[in-house]
C-alpha cells in the first residue's frame, strides 16, 4: 500500500514545488462578459496565446479580434479556431476597456459566440465587493459583505450549474463584477481575512440576499419572495441606520398611482382612496387598498411599488398622505420601520420554460436589463429561478410600451396627489448594508453581524 502511494505524494510535493501558487482550496469560477456577439476584441499588454477545441495552440499577439464563422468555429486574422477557444497571458486580459484576472473562453452561442472570463472565485469576489459596498466603511461590515457575496455566489453556481456555458453573469442578474477595474486594498483585504468562509444552514450553503438600507428591521422571505427560510425572517435592528434614505418622500399624481395601480393588476378606474390595508410585525404595508369608480381592490404592496419604480417607491414602509395633507384612508398611519420590495408582482404568472434561450433572446434580455425594464425582485426572481429567464423576456416584450418621455418621479405640481413619506431602501431580506455598517461602528464582529441577519445559521468552509 505504502509503495503505492508513495509516487502520488512525491508528485504532488513536485507540483507544489513547480507551482508555488497552485492551492488545494481553489474554486473555479466562469463568468459571462458578453453574451451572443458577433465579433469580440481582446487585448493584453503582452502576447497572448489561442487553444482552440481540437488543443491547437496558437499565438496571436497583443490584439485580436475573434469573428463567429458558423459551425463551431472562430476566425481572428488569418487563424480560424475551432470553438471553444481558451485565450491566455502573461498579463491580464482586457475587454471593453476592462482587464480581468485569469482566463478567457469563446463558447458558441446560436449563431454567435459568447466571452466568459474563467478565473478563482476570490479573485473573483475582487471584482465584485467594490461594486457592492463602500470599501472605506468598518472593515468588519466590508468583512461580512465578503462572506455574504462569497455565499451568494457559490449557492447561485451550484443552482445554474453553468447550462449556459458560465456560472454567473457579470450584471445585476448575478452580482456586479468589473474585473481588475474594480479592486481596492481594504476590500481585497475583507476578503483575504475571510478566504473560504461561507454561511452555512443545515450543512449546506444558505441563501443570503441583501440590500441597501432595511429602515430599521429587515423582512421575512415569505412576505417578498415566499417560501420559508427559518434564518430569513425578519429581525429588528437596534440602532437606526444612517443612509441618505433612512427617510425618504415622493409625490405622485393621481394618474400615477392609478396607472402604477393598473400595472399590478388592482384596476379600479378613477381612484377615489387608497390606504394601507394589511401590515407586518413592524409596520410595513404588505397590502393597499384602492377604492375607484369601478369598485375597491387590494393589492400587495411591492407590486404597487415595483409598479410603481422601486427608485420612486423606495421601499414598502411608507405612508400615505393624499390630496388635502390628510392620510388617506381610515388607519393611521405611523412611518412603519423599514422596506420590503416582493418579487415582481407577477413573478408568479411568469410562464416556465427548460428549453435553453437562444443568443439573440439573451442578448434581448441583458439589453432590456440594462435599460431597467426589470425590477430587483424580477431580477432576483430570474435568478432563483433560471427556467422563468424566457417568460420575463416573453412578458416583457408583450407589455413594454413604445418609447415615451418616461414620467417624472416627482410631478412638477403635487396637488391633487398623494404624497408617500418612507424609510430605507430595498427588498429588505437578509442583510441591511447600511445597518450592517452601523452595527460594525457600535463594535460588532462580521460574525456577530452575520448572525444578526441571518438567525441560526452557522459559519464554516465548503
């Protein structure tokens, strides 16, 4: 047995003399840069190499332009690759004016091709936490952001399983990843200090959202997404956050509220009234109700706001106040304590769909993204559920409106309006960034912090 074994051991003493950086604890991560495309221009600031499909290595300089040449193959210059092709060098890779660590790959994808950029998940999460938090921020709410993305990530890797070719997206349909564009030195050091750590709930890696501001106690995932998840229920915070929307205001016109109304599916006409109907534990609107010409109609209150705009209605705990400054409505109406924003109000009629989106559909979709078509809790809706990804798309293409001068969040006269007065900023599930901020000013670890948002979960390596 010994005798057997005792040439892996030395091999592998000779890897790690050979390669120094090589890590058992390495995980792999594939993103998609840009999906479907045409042609793709890469560049380094040395020579890069080409491996194409049939491992044929070519070297093709410090620019090239890769062009879909159909049956599975790509041309740059006078070299046609056979797909996919894995670029290399000695320098990071650039594309669209950014750099990036580790490798690129060109799949097909329909009658184009797509760049995924391959490279560890903590070089990864470099590129990501800046886009995420304020790196200047207490070093243990920049600590707890890590864990949290690193989470994030890997739960939503194992999910999509790369059917399409990559793991995660580069794009608010994942998290916001920018490459070596992106790193900073306190965040690179949140993430060396935490390498490896994940929340963990029952052995296995927990779902961890998290948002911007929670107004004061973050929501329980059956009220916004459904479900039930023990150590996502809401939890109240006990210092108030600071952000620029601890408190916020908006004026809306009738016609708005009627036509943001219309869009949740609560159609009552003229609008006559509209008050807050059911709340939760902490004050949150969970449902309005709207009384018309046509009759009343409650509705839930994320659909109304995402209806809305979720950069209008920043967050479910608001009251309302209508045409004379009067509240609107029979209860009074305290400034409930913080936000929720639901699922799309009609993620649950989105359609299924298992047959993979062609390039065209996904360059459809990520254009419609970009434009703001969908809103966070579509976008999150997408990405716990990858087989709605085709029925966002068939629905949004079906309702869009042609192109208009959009409407003004705050109409130029108020009268004859309602006025919705808020706290916080966001879905409000799981983790409060700006509380997580201030809990780490009051001496708060990051595991203290985690704990907090995430009640019965553990924290661990996977």
């Amino acid at each position: 047995m010994f005798q057997r074994l005792r040439v892996p051991f030395f091999a592998l003493i000779f890897l790690f003399m050979l390669f120094p950086s090589f890590r058992a604890d390495a995980r792999m991560v594939s993103v998609g840069l840009s999906i479907g495309q045409s042609t793709l221009k890469i560049s380094s600031a040395s020579a890069m190499t080409a491996t194409d499909g049939a491992g044929k290595r070519h070297s093709i300089g410090g620019t090239a332009e890769f062009r879909a040449a159909g049956a599975g193959t790509v041309k740059a210059g006078n070299h046609s690759f056979r797909l996919p092709v894995t670029i290399s060098g000695k320098a990071p890779l650039s594309f669209n004016g950014r750099r990036y660590r580790g490798t690129f790959r060109i799949i097909s994808s329909g009658s184009g091709i797509t760049l995924v950029n391959v490279l560890d998940l903590e070089e990864y999460l470099r590129g990501v936490l800046k886009m995420e938090i304020n790196p200047s921020w207490p070093m243990e709410a920049v600590k707890a952001q890590a864990i949290v993305s690193r989470t994030y990530a890997l739960r939503s890797i194992r999910q999509n399983n790369g059917k399409n070719g990559y793991d995660l997206r580069d794009s608010v349909l994942s998290q916001v990843y920018r490459g070596i564009n992106a790193e900073d030195k306190r965040a690179d050091q949140a993430i060396s200090a935490t390498r490896g750590i994940v929340v963990l709930h029952g052995g296995a890696l927990a779902f961890t959202p998290f948002h911007s501001d929670s107004g004061g106690a973050t929501a329980d995932v059956a009220a916004v997404w459904g479900g039930n998840m023990p150590y996502l229920r809401g939890v109240n915070e006990p210092y108030p956050p600071s952000s620029p929307n601890a408190l916020w205001e908006v004026h809306l016109s009738s016609a708005q509220v009627e036509d943001a109304l219309r869009q949740a599916g609560a159609d009552v006409g003229p609008l006559r009234e509209i008050r807050i109907g059911e709340t939760d534990a902490f004050g949150r609107a969970n449902t309005l109700v709207a009384v018309g010409a046509r009759g009343s109609k409650a509705v839930k209150s994320h659909a109304f706001r995402m209806a809305a705009g979720s950069s209008v209605i920043k967050s479910t705990s608001f009251s309302i106040v209508s045409r004379g400054g009067r509240p609107s409505g029979s209860m009074p109406l305290p400034l409930p304590s913080r936000p929720s924003s639901p699922a799309a109000g009609g993620g649950k009629d989105v359609p299924t769909s298992n047959t993979p989106m062609s390039a065209s559909e996904e360059r459809q979709l990520t254009a419609l993204t970009e434009q703001g078509v969908f809103n966070s809790e579509e976008l999150m809706d997408m990405l716990l559920n990858p087989e709605k990804r085709k029925g966002y798309l068939v629905r949004a293409l079906r309702t869009r409106k042609p192109e208009t001068p959009s409407r003004p969040s705050v109409p130029q006269s108020p009268s004859g309006g309602f006025v919705f007065r808020g706290k916080g900023w966001g879905h409000g599930v799981g983790l409060s960034q700006w509380g997580a901020k201030t809990l780490a000013e009051k001496g708060w670890d990051h595991k203290k912090i985690i704990r907090f948002y995430f009640p019965g979960v553990t924290l661990g390596k996977m």
